[in-house]
C-alpha cells in the first residue's frame, strides 16, 4: 500500500528518517500521539475570512466537519487559503479566482494530506477550490456554506442580492427615499450564508452536487440549520472513506458528469457564471467543453426551478421543497446515471428509492410542467462575438429578445460611470447600451458590471429593461435582456472594439445572431484603425494574469495550468 499520512510528501532535508522522526515531534507538539501517526491525514481547507460574510457561518462548520473526520478514524487538519468575498474586492472576486486555484492546488500537493474537504461557498470560492483540487489529483469532496434566510420589508421578502438591485433601481429613479433604503440594507442579509436566491453561489453548490462532489443534500440547507452541520460531519466522513477508495476528482467529474451538471444549471435557471467556471473546471481535467453545448441542452431541457431571479422563490424554499435530489429525480430520464459521486455510489444508485414529485409545492415543478420549455440560457454568434456570447434568457423581457436598436457605447467601466446618468446623455428606451473593454483582459478580471444600470433619466419614467451588451460578467442574482461574456473581448481586439455609437445592432435570440450592421468593408477600416489599449501592469500577479488568462469562450483559466485537452463535450 502507498504510504500515506505522517510519512507521506516527506520534508527534504537530506535525510529521510531525520524527516520522519522530526515531523513526528512536531505531530506530538501538536497534541497527537504515535497512535494517530498511521491515520489518514484529512486536510480541512477552510475558507473563512471576517472579509468574507457569507462564510461566518464556518466558525460552526468546520468542527462539524472535524468530528465526522474522528467519528470516521482520520486525523482533521484544517488549511487556509486565499478567500474570495465577493464585495470586499477591487477590482473583482473573478481577478484572482485562478490565484485562489493554484493556492488550494499547491497546498494539497505541499502537505501530506490523504483527502481533503473544500469548504467555500461564496461564487469563486466553489470553482476556484474545485480547480485546485482536479489539477492535484488526491481525493477531494466539496462543502458549501450555505445559502443565508430571507429579510423582511413590511412583510414583503427580502432577499441578496436579486432584491437588492430592484430597489436600488428603485432608489435610482426616486420611488425610495434615504431613509428607507437604509433599513431595507439592514434586512437584505440577515444571517450568515450566501445570496439566497439562484445566484452564482447557489448555481454553483447545485452543480457540484450534480457532479457528484458533494453530500447527498449539500447544496441547499440554509446556512443556520442544524442540516448544515449534519451535511459537515457527513462530508467529513466522506473524507475518510474517499482515502481507501482512492477516488479522485477525475474519476468523478468525467465528461458525462458535467454533462449532467450542464443540464441542471440550464434547468435551475443558474447563473450565466456557471458557464465560465464550468468551462474552466473541467478544463482542468483535459475535458474541452464547446459553448455549443450548453445551447443545445438547452434546448432540450426545461427549467423548473421557480427561484429568483428567474422565478418567485428562495433557496429555503428550495431546500424544503427537497433540494436536488427532487430536480435530478426531475430531470432522471435524461441523466448519466452511471456517474460516481463522492459516497462510492452511481448517481443512478443514489436516485434508486421510490419517489413521487412533491405536489404541494410550486418551487421545484415536474418537467411535465415546467416554467419554461426550455433552458435558462442561450449561446449567441455574430460579428460581435466571433467566439459567442451568453444571454440568460430565463431572466430576459421577451418583448426585447428580437431588437434591432441603436448603440451607445461606453468605452471603459470609468466612461460608463462618469456618464450613463448624465442629463445630456443621447439614449432612449428603444437603443442597446454597449460596454466594452471590461472583459478578462480589459477591465481586469471581467467584473460582474453587465449588468448596466437603466440611464437615470430612463429609469425615471419607467423604463425598466433595455437590451444591454459587453464582455463583462453579470451577478447570477441579476436580471434583464442582457447579453454577457462577449468573446474575444475588445482588449484583444474583438468584434466589440469595432462598434460605434449611432450603428444598428441586431438581436435575434430564435436565430442565435447578434450583429452590428455595418458593411464589411467599414469594418475592416476602422480594424485598421484599431490600437489596443496600453496597461500599466509591470509586476505581480496581474501581470501574470493578462499574459495568461484566456477568453471567456475557454473559461477564463490560465493558459498554463490548463493542460492539453484530451476528451471533448461537443
């Protein structure tokens, strides 16, 4: 048998059983014994950082998960790392979760760990962890935090951060005073956990488990209930169990996986987010997944998930409602039961029991009677976006899903804040905001400011959604006819950096086109014209990161941690 445990990954100072005698000093130092020297050595890599809110919750989490490790005749360590707090960052989470991937990557192969947990939850965190974890190869199961409880506004629910952009549009066109926005902040996130409604953290913990890197249940108990702990001391059994097993990440997350992960982000109405770190992730693993993909299973694939922002509910109700296993018993028909999950058993052997949909609820509904026909996203082409572009159409105005309007362009993040609610600025209901130069590159880091806010003075008399398009990100909690991830992006040299104000662009989202309608000829001019942007990145891990970071089209990973691809997902 392989060693493992205290004499795995020996320090090297010349010396092997000078290594192995001082680590065992240092195991007693620690409190341990010789009798712990043979256990299996669960690495815990615990994310928690008091700049990360939705984690507050791992101050509880992690002894749960240490106590399934002993209950289990492991040896728990716990591990930080790099923690990625959504709002706490600048420029943005998305900048550094690749940073955050070669960190939980390296420390795994650093450390003599037999197994490891991942605990994360807030959106990077997830993908990030996820990636390491596949690239280091020793066997991995994955903890969420959870998603927080809903607020209270008069009665009305409350929940981060779907809610929070509908009333700061609110805010924005002078429907809500001051006041009331400061108490509706202070009922926005009331308790510890992640965004309570089908953004990018809870796409992501739906994922995983549809992956079958996770509990049974992980990804939708509340971060305040007792399931949580319950799934932590479970997850850290797994732990234990996965070291004689030997089952590592690629032998779970193979192409049929994320194949089944693919159909549940379309059918819970996930974030266009998951399109990225799914990409990436399984890049890791020398799987090329093609953007087509994710077109076509969505058409194949209802959404039936009636969360925000797509729905009316929230990830409590979806726990209640009986979480995933509800909606793969759903989607059964057209999953890969063969797959492995984290507990030894076939996805199929894991859905094996008698059920009966859960007909009292309207949360997660048969696919008999979906919400929607058909899946939450759609893959665009054109002129624009050569390599594709993403639009939730689950969260879209269907009146704006064929539009042929007139640009306005903002140039940079900066020109879109100094004047998207200037009084002289010349727009109306019926053009296309257009972003640019905010994408991987460009920006850095592709933030999540898709989600362009309705001009101040549109938004004033009533104007709620416009077509918007750029090659940035939006949250998976926002909403609108708004189309993202552009590729290649405008720093690069794009179809987009060739747009001006004044040109026609067209939608067609039936037809999958998104077109600026200029003659080719034009185009080629003012290509000619085209000079890239100059950046002032001299040094550190952003230079690093627009030397490799790749297009939205691939993931956004670096270019030398994604090794050559070796299976495709056509």
């Amino acid at each position: 048998m392989a060693e493992r445990g205290y004499a795995k990954g020996l320090t090297q100072y010349g010396d092997a059983g000078f290594s192995r005698f001082v680590r065992g000093a240092f195991l007693r130092q620690m409190g341990f014994d010789r009798v712990d020297y043979e256990k299996p050595i669960i690495g815990i890599f615990n994310t928690y950082s008091e700049l990360n809110p939705c984690h507050r919750g791992f101050i509880e989490l992690a002894p749960a998960v240490r106590r399934g490790v002993l209950e289990a005749g492991g040896l728990p360590v716990e591990i930080p790392t790099i923690s990625l707090g959504e709002t706490f960052l600048y420029p943005t989470s998305m900048l550094f979760r690749n940073l955050m991937a070669v960190d939980t990557e390296e420390m795994i192969r650093a450390h003599p760990l037999d197994s490891v947990v991942l605990m994360g939850g807030c959106d990077k965190t997830t993908p990030a962890q996820l990636m390491g974890a596949a690239s280091a190869g020793v066997p991995a199961v994955f903890l969420a935090a959870g998603p927080m409880l809903t607020g209270d506004r008069e009665g009305e629910r409350l929940g981060a951060c779907t809610d929070c952009r509908r009333l700061w549009g609110e805010y924005r066109a002078g429907r809500i005073n001051e006041r009331e926005m400061d108490r509706i902040q202070g009922q926005l996130m009331p308790t510890a956990g992640t965004c309570m409604v089908m953004g990018t953290a809870s796409t992501m913990a739906c994922v995983t488990e549809s992956l079958g890197m996770m509990a049974p249940g992980g990804a939708s108990a509340p971060a305040a209930y007792a399931d949580r702990l319950r799934i932590g001391v479970e997850t850290g059994r797994i732990a234990v169990s996965l070291v004689e097993r030997q089952l590592t990440p690629e032998q779970i997350m193979t192409p049929h996986a994320f194949e089944n992960a693919i159909r549940v982000l379309l059918a819970i109405g996930g974030s266009t987010n998951g399109v990225l770190h799914l990409t990436a992730m399984a890049g890791r693993l020398g799987i090329e997944i093609e953007q087509a993909v994710f077109d076509r299973l969505s058409e194949e694939t209802p959404m039936i998930v009636n969360l925000k922002p797509s729905g009316k509910y929230y990830m409590e109700d979806f726990h209640k409602a009986g979480g995933m296993r509800v909606v793969q018993h759903a989607l059964k028909d057209s999953l890969h039961l063969d797959c492995l999950t984290v507990t030894g058993q076939t996805l199929g052997e894991l859905l094996d029991e008698p059920f009966s949909h859960p007909s009292w609820q309207d949360v997660i509904r048969p696919a008999s009677a979906p919400l929607q026909e058909k899946g939450g996203m759609v893959i665009l082409q054109g002129n624009i976006c050569q390599d594709g572009a993403v639009l939730k159409r689950s969260a879209a105005s269907p009146e704006l899903m064929q539009r042929t309007g007139r640009a306005v362009v903002f140039d940079s993040l900066d020109d879109l804040d100094a004047r998207i609610d200037a009084p002289d600025l010349d727009v109306a209901a019926d053009d296309v905001l257009v972003l640019r130069n905010a994408g991987p590159i460009g920006a850095p880091g592709m933030p999540e400011s898709g989600y362009i806010p309705i001009p101040r003075k549109l938004a004033r008399q009533g104007v709620k959604d416009m077509v918007r398009i750029s090659d940035a990100r939006m949250s998976g909690t926002a909403y609108g006819t708004i189309v993202l991830h552009i590729a290649p992006e405008a720093a690069v040299g794009g179809g987009l950096a060739l747009v001006e104000s004044g040109d026609r662009i067209e939608l067609d989202v039936a037809r999958r086109r998104l077109n600026v309608l200029v003659d080719d000829a034009i185009l080629a001019q003012r290509r000619a014209r085209w000079e890239p942007p100059r950046f002032d990145t001299a040094r550190g891990y952003l230079r690093l990161h627009r030397e490799q970071v790749q297009q939205a089209n691939l993931g956004c990973d670096l270019a030398f941690l994604r090794p050559p691809m070796r299976q495709k997902l056509a």
